[in-house]
C-alpha cells in the first residue's frame, strides 16, 4: 500500500491548528544566547497569506510597534540601525509568519520569532548572523487571537532574556574560568 505523504503532512498540520499548540519552544542553550544582551533592533515583521490581500488586514507598522512597546516597558532597549555605523553586527528580532484564511474572520497561522545575532564558526571563524533564540506557534483563530499570540511570543522571549540576565545566572557566566569553553551559538535552523 502506497503511503501518501502529502495526505498525511496535511493531516498532522491540521492537527496542530486544531489543538493550537506551541510549536517550537526556546531551549536553555538558546535561552543562554540571551546573556548579557545589551538590546535589541526589531528588524523585519512580515506575514505572508493566501489570498494575498490578507495580510493587508494585518498592520504590519502597529505589529512593530506593539512588539516594541512590550521590550521598552521590560527594560529592553530598542536598537535602532541608525545610530550604529555597523548595524550588521547587531542583534535583530524578526517576526514572520504565515496566514491562511478558512472561513469568514477565521484562519490558520503560523507565528515564529526569532532573535538572530552574529557568530563565529569555528571550522573557518566566519561570522554570519545565526538564530540563537526561536519560538513560534500554529494555531487559528482571528486576528485579534493571531495578535494575541504575538504578544505571548513576546512575553516567552521577555522572560528567557530577563531569566538569562538575572543576578544570579549572569554571576554564573561571569565567573567562568578561560579554560572552559564558551558558547558559541549553532545554526540548527
């Protein structure tokens, strides 16, 4: 018997909508990328949807500035490329995801923030920008839930940054001793 593999993706994907479950949850390595983050630029929002004229019901400008209105009241500072000469080197948030409208006022998405900072590879000492940190979720629902997921990302990644910077964890990286390693972050993605 022939398996057929789209039918059965098809069938997982619509599960996960289904159940609304988280789909990617930040690890402690990632977590740990978080120490010592001085800020962070809120670099790209964007949505793709089907039908295209979707995402115009999504304002992609109030997006940017809800998400940074949640890092500023959690103390995180706002970056801005502007002010660095060398802007490639900062940390950048982006926010993308996929929409996909099932009936009317009622879709399916999929939401990912990801913070990208730049690495050295061991292997040839490049220093490409990497995900260090992920979260993201499939679920359905409005827009107004879709923007509420949003801000349960946001607030997922406010709490790893503040748990990865408290008094205590950041005493802990401090006192490491130059013959342990470092963490270098992976581009697992």
């Amino acid at each position: 018997m022939k398996l057929n593999i789209f039918k059965l993706s098809v069938a997982s994907f619509s599960l996960l909508l289904l159940m609304g479950t988280e789909a990617l949850a930040a690890t402690s390595n990632e977590r740990d990328s978080l120490r010592g983050l001085q800020g962070v630029l809120v670099k790209r929002v964007d949505f793709n949807s089907q039908p295209a004229n979707l995402a115009g019901k999504l304002v992609v400008q109030e997006i940017r500035t809800e998400v940074e209105g949640q890092l500023s009241q959690a103390g995180i500072l706002i970056l801005d490329e502007g002010g660095y000469p060398n802007s490639v080197e900062l940390p950048f948030l982006q926010i993308q995801g996929a929409i996909s409208q099932i009936a009317k006022n009622y879709y399916a998405y999929s939401i990912f923030v990801e913070l990208y900072q730049r690495a050295t590879l061991l292997q040839n000492l490049s220093r490409p920008s990497v995900v260090t940190w992920r979260e993201g979720a499939l679920s359905t629902g409005s827009m107004l839930k879709l923007r509420e997921r949003i801000r349960f990302l946001m607030n997922r990644f406010i709490q790893d940054y503040k748990e990865a910077n408290s008094r205590a964890s950041y005493a802990q990286s401090v006192s490491l001793s130059p013959s342990q390693p470092v963490y270098t972050p992976r581009a697992s993605y």
